[in-house]
C-alpha cells in the first residue's frame, strides 16, 4: 500500500510542478500580450493622427498651427494657420462648408436627435472602443464650440436650433 501511495505523491508533485511552470508561462505571454496591445494602440493613434493630418484637420480645441522657422534661432515656431476646418454655424449658409466627417455626425443627430459620442460613433459607422468614443467626443465639442451642436445636459448631444433646417435645405 505504501508504494501505492508514493506514487500518487509523485504523481501529484509533478503535476503542481507542471501547473507552476504552466502558471509562469501564461504570466509571460500576458505581459507579452500587454506589451503588444499598447503598441498596436499607439500605431493606432498615430494612423489616425497622420490621416486627420493629411485630411488638414485643426488639432483638439483649437485652430491648427504650422511650425514657422524662427530666422535667429534656427527653431521652429507655432503660428496659427489661417482658417479652420470646421466653420461657425451660419458662415458657410448650408453646412456644404462642413468636412465629410463632421457633416455625417450633424446630420446623424439632426435625424436622431439627442445622442450620446457611443451612439453617433456607431450610427456613422466608427468603432465603439474608447479612443473612437474619444475621438467622436473631440469632434462633437467642436461642433458644439461652433455652433452647430448643442449639449443639452452632459455628454448628451443635439443639433443647435435652426442647424436641421439648415441641412433639410441644403439637400
């Protein structure tokens, strides 16, 4: 019987042997598997940012800036480029002015109604991970700063009075 036994121990040792180092095996992959993620959400980040770029889209909250050699220092030097992408309400008469993008939020909502930034991203067709949230949030605080949105309470977007006419006309 004694045998019987030392041999279910043994048994039993090399199996929490192999459960430690199959432990230590998944805890390396998940760090790989973190490390991973992180890089494809900053290539990510980037595409987007070199496409909003390439598009001459205005940087978050402002108008955009271009880097202006400073003649002394040899440095660049932020000036604000003339002009920004998305017009104020009332400047363009029929929102034709309006990029593609933001034309399609407008419109979403002018149909919709109040929305929050996970409902217009998946009524445009965007992604509802955080940074599409995020990014769709820059855009409808921008629309809301010129004019054509409206936060009825936050978080809650809806077209600006007068903007879903303005659309209706335009078409």
């Amino acid at each position: 019987m004694g045998s019987l036994l030392e041999a279910l121990q043994a048994r039993e040792q090399a199996a929490r042997t192999r459960v430690e180092a199959l432990r230590a095996e998944m805890d390396r992959l998940a760090e790989q598997v973190a490390a991973e993620q992180e890089l494809l959400g900053r290539l990510e980040i980037t595409r987007q940012t070199v496409i909003e770029v390439l598009a001459g889209e205005a940087p978050p909250g402002g108008d955009a800036v271009v880097a202006d050699p400073d003649p002394q220092s040899g440095l660049g030097v932020a000036v604000p480029r003339a002009g920004t992408t998305v017009p104020v309400f009332g400047q363009d008469g029929d929102g034709h002015g309006l990029p593609v993008a933001y034309r399609d939020v407008v419109e979403v909502l002018a149909d919709a109604g109040p929305l929050r930034a996970r409902q217009v991203c998946q009524a445009v067709g965007a992604g509802v991970e955080s940074r599409h949230r995020e990014g769709m949030r820059i855009k409808l605080k921008r629309l809301v700063e010129r004019g054509w949105l409206v936060e009825a309470e936050p978080g809650l977007f809806g077209c600006a009075q007068g903007v879903a006419a303005g659309l209706d006309g335009a078409d």
